[in-house]
C-alpha cells in the first residue's frame, strides 16, 4: 500500500528556496539563481499568475460597483430632469404654451450636440450594444458606439431630453451606459484574464438594465435573449457577479422596493380568459406596428418627410418637438417623460385615462425616436402597454380593480411585441409588479404578443443595429523608435 503523499511537504519550501537563489544569484548573478532552482521559478511564476488572476477579478468588480453607481447617479439625474420639465410647465398663468418654445428648441440643441459630438450616442443605444456583440468590431469602431465617454454623453443627452418633456425612457439607454463603464476596464485587465471585451459588455448591459428596473433576473435574462444570439457567456459568473453587485448599490440608494408595488391580484378565473386573448392580440399588433415604424422612420422611405429629415434634421427635430409639446397640452402634460406616475395609478386601481391616451403616448413615443435625438422606448412601452389593458378592461365593462391583471398582461404584451424579447418582458414586468402570482398568464401573454408581432414585423434592435454607421477603422497608430 502506498504511503499516503504529505500535502505540507508537497508545497514548495518558500523560506529556503528563497535563501537559496540568494546565495546563487550573489555568487553568479541571475543565470546563477535561475540554473541553481528551475523549479523554484517555475511555482513563483505560478503563484504570480494566480495573484493576477484575483487582481482582474478585483477589477471586473470595481467596475460592476462602479456600473451600479452611475446607473444610479442616471436615475437621479433623470427625475431632477422630469422635475425641471413640470417646473418649467408651471411657469405663471401660461407656463404649458412656453413648452411650444422650450421643447423643439431643446430637442434642436440635443440632435446638434449628438450628431456634432457623439453620433455613436443616437438612439436608444441597444442597438450599439448588439452590433458591437455581434460583428465582434475592431477597437476603433467599437468604441465609437460603447466606450465610458459614449456612456457619459448618453446620460447627459437623455436626461436632457427629459428635461425638454420628450416622451422617451432612460432604461434602453442604460443599457448602453453599462456596457460603456464595463468595457473600459479591459484596458486594465491582463492578457491571461481570459475576459474579453463581448464578456465585459454583456456583463455591463446586464447590470444596466438589471439596477434601472431593480430587476436582477431580468437582466439575466435581457442578457441571454437579446445580447448573446452567436455566442455564448464564457463567464456567466462574472454576468451574475456584475448585477448582484451594481443591484447591490442601486439597492443601498433607493431601498429593496418594485418600482409599482406589489401587485393585487384578486383570484384569476377563466372568466379573464377573453379579456386576456383580446390584450394579448392588441398589444400584438399595436406593438408590431410600434417597432415597424421605428425601423421604418429612422430607415427613410421616398415621402416628404423622410426627405425632410435627411435634408434638414435640425428643422424635422424641431418639427417633431413641436409635434410631442401639442400632444402634452392636450393630455396635461401626461404623455412627458416616461410616464411611472400613470401606470403606477392604474396598477394601484386609483388612476383613469382618458379614451385617446394610449394613442396620444404611443404617436408622441414615436415622434420622440424619430427625431433623431437620444431616446429610449422600453419605459414607454410599458406605460403604453398598461394603456392597452385598461382600455380593454373598460371596453370589456370591468371595474378597475378587475382590471389590473388585464394592465400587467398589456404591459408585458406590448414590451414583449416591441423589443421582440418576450421572456424578458414578462420577467421584468413580473419584478416590477410583484407580481408571481400571476407568472403563467404574463409569460402566456408575451408569447402570444410576439408571436403576433412577428406577423408584423421583425425584432427591432436587429434592424436597427443593421442600420447604424460605422467609421472606417483606423489602425492605432504605433510610436516611432
């Protein structure tokens, strides 16, 4: 039988073969030192590599608390930019008509800034993160659409289009914004790491989305659905690490809540199985036509205003602020902003609509894409989705506390019908509401409303990452000897 192997003794003896190289490298000098122990080197430069290895996990988590903190400084950027829109609103006796004046021009001054600065920051900025995924581009160009510089920027331009009372969302946008903080901490991270810049940026994307909406899994599985379609994560870890961490900050900021509460859900019946199929084929629909026009309007098609948007976009911008400041006179200001306030009511069976809301958010969320500026629209295809299921649920005659699993189905229907990710949307709208007790009849919905939608369309940040431009790449440029 053999004798059982001495774990300690099996260790190298650093003391003595330190004492040893010593010795050799002051008799010889360093060929000495190297000749007299190989083996001595050779367990020094593993112990080196393995404390490389825990120095870039170190760095990788940085930089998620990082992602975490700036996603909430976005947050917090973002309502003090609604806020200074319903001050803005408030100004003396006629304070809404001044919005005639203060929209378009802020939305002027935001497209000039982006396409003078920033074009990479255009739009709601999934796209960017997908073609930068999937066409595995060079350094240069990649960073022309994901880098912290982009990132900052985007925050800046998003929070201004807030400011201007656009009817856009932050949380696309963050999406890009997480992306951009983690991929820039590739430059520090060793060549041995094994992390790549694809692992950073789904991490960062992830995190983003997961610390916008307080929803950990749903970010998870954003990642899966929508950023990994040719490849898959070689560090899934590090994805989860990324959210728990960055969630973690959000979390310590506004506490551990859902953004609508929990959800009252009286006991579901088949009597809801009706009302339920009708939400599901609106959103549907309404969803796929949303996208459809989004894809279609930011593409061109040979029409007068497609003309005019190329020829003279600072003039077609200001049109279309103009165009989203008349839909805020006439719903009161309801459709700015990214509109929590309204859904929020109408979960909580307190809020009403008026008939023509859910159309007036859905053409003013148009418009808002359209002009150019950077914009995003998950956030209002909830709110627009919330619309659907309380006008069905009135259409239907239900009173509005049997209403609200018909709004939690539209917005799950309709997110799901827009961004073509249906198992995303029925998780984000189950952590946002609380809602497990109705999980079947959300995921039930978001299937059968992306299922319609394909009928009209295909999924939309795919055409759109098709459509962006690029820069040529540039070589960098190597310093003369």
């Amino acid at each position: 039988m053999p004798a059982p192997i001495d774990d300690a003794a099996a260790q190298p003896n650093w003391p003595k073969g330190v004492l040893r190289v010593a010795r050799a490298w002051l008799r010889g000098g360093w060929q000495a030192a190297h000749d007299i122990d190989p083996e001595f080197w050779r367990n020094l430069q593993r112990e080196l590599l393995a404390g490389r290895q825990w120095l870039d996990r170190s760095i990788v988590l940085t930089y998620a608390a990082a992602t975490g903190a700036i996603v909430v400084a976005f947050t917090l950027l973002a309502e003090a930019a609604i806020h200074g829109f319903r001050q803005v609103e408030g100004w003396g006796d006629h304070g809404r008509y001044f919005t005639l004046l203060w929209t378009p021009a802020l939305t002027v001054a935001l497209l000039w800034w982006t396409r003078r600065y920033v074009p990479g920051a255009g739009g709601s900025g999934i796209p960017q993160v997908v073609l930068s995924l999937e066409k595995d581009l060079p350094p240069s160009q990649s960073a022309w659409l994901v880098s912290m510089r982009v990132s900052l920027h985007k925050i800046g331009l998003v929070s201004g289009g807030l400011l201007a009372g656009l009817s856009i969302g932050r949380e696309g946008p963050t999406v890009q914004v997480g992306a951009g903080v983690m991929v820039s901490a590739r430059r520090w991270l060793s060549p041995q790491s094994g992390i790549d810049a694809h692992d950073l940026m789904v991490a960062g994307a992830a995190a983003g989305i997961a610390a916008a909406f307080n929803t950990p899994l749903g970010g998870i599985v954003f990642a899966l659905e929508q950023l990994t379609r040719r490849r898959h994560i070689s560090h899934s870890s590090l994805v989860i690490a990324a959210i728990v961490l960055s969630g973690l900050v959000a979390v310590a900021v506004f506490g551990n809540e859902t953004y609508f509460g929990r959800l009252r859900v009286q006991a579901m019946s088949w009597s809801l199985l009706l009302p339920g199929l009708l939400v599901a084929l609106v959103a549907g629909l309404s969803g796929g036509l949303f996208a459809r026009l989004i894809v279609v309007s930011i593409r061109g098609l040979p029409d007068r205003f497609s003309r005019w948007r190329s020829a003279h976009p600072l003039r077609f911008a200001a049109g279309c602020g103009l165009a989203v400041a008349v839909i805020g006179l006439a719903t009161q200001g309801a459709t700015a902003g990214a509109g929590y306030v309204t859904t929020r009511a109408l979960l909580e069976g307190q809020g009403d609509l008026p008939g023509v809301y859910t159309l007036l958010k859905f053409c003013a969320t148009w418009i808002s894409a359209w002009s150019g500026v950077p914009a995003g629209v998950f956030a209002p295809s909830l709110v627009i989705g919330a619309g659907i299921g309380h006008d069905v649920a009135l259409f239907m005659g239900m009173d509005k506390e049997a209403a609200i699993p018909l709004i939690a189905m539209g917005m799950a229907g309709f997110l799901a019908a827009t961004t073509g990710g249906p198992i995303t949307a029925f998780i984000i709208v189950m952590e946002m509401v609380s809602g497990q007790a109705m999980v079947l009849s959300l995921m039930a919905c978001a299937l059968l409303s992306s299922g319609v939608a394909r009928l009209v369309t295909r999924p939309m940040y795919q055409e759109l990452a098709a459509m962006l431009p690029l820069p040529p790449h540039t070589e960098p440029r190597q310093e003369k000897r």
